[in-house]
C-alpha cells in the first residue's frame, strides 16, 4: 500500500513536467542527468517486481517510466531547437 501511495505521489509531477517542457521548448533548467537516475530507479523497480514481487503495482512503475522517457525524449528535443533558434539569429 505504501509503495502504491508513493509512485502515485512521484507520479503526479511527471504529466505536468512533460507538458511543461512540450511546450516551453526550452532545455535550460532541467537536469538531464536527473531524468536519468530517475529513469534507472524506476527501471530497477519494475525489474524487481518481475523477478521477486509480481503486482500490479508495476503498472505504475511503468507508467512513470513512460513519462520520465518522454521527458527526457522532449529534453533533447528541445536542445535541438534551442540551438536551432540561435543559428537563426545569427
């Protein structure tokens, strides 16, 4: 039950991190190396949950997995962009 209450917790912020990064199109203020070790946490969750303690539980281990990959997908794009803007302006 507390592990349910806490992946809800945590991911409750990644759907407005998400779109928050879609449409600001901006890399800066984000922390990619952040995106990541949270992405490797969940990754060893849902790993867990398949060799040792299979719930359901691991649905809301992938579901916030999906959404910090989006994240970090929209990180780069958005670099992109960025860098884009600034050959434009030159």
């Amino acid at each position: 039950m507390f592990e349910f209450i806490m992946l809800m917790c945590f991911g409750a912020a990644w759907p407005f991190a998400v779109y928050r990064a879609y449409v600001s199109r901006r890399s800066e203020g984000t922390s990619i190396v952040f995106l990541y070790v949270v992405f490797l946490g969940y990754m060893s969750g849902i790993l867990h949950k398949i060799f040792f303690s299979f719930d359901l539980v691991i649905s809301l281990y992938i579901l916030n997995a999906i959404m910090v990959f989006v994240c970090i997908v929209l990180y780069y794009r958005n670099r992109a962009y960025s860098k884009m803007m600034q050959r434009k302006r030159r």
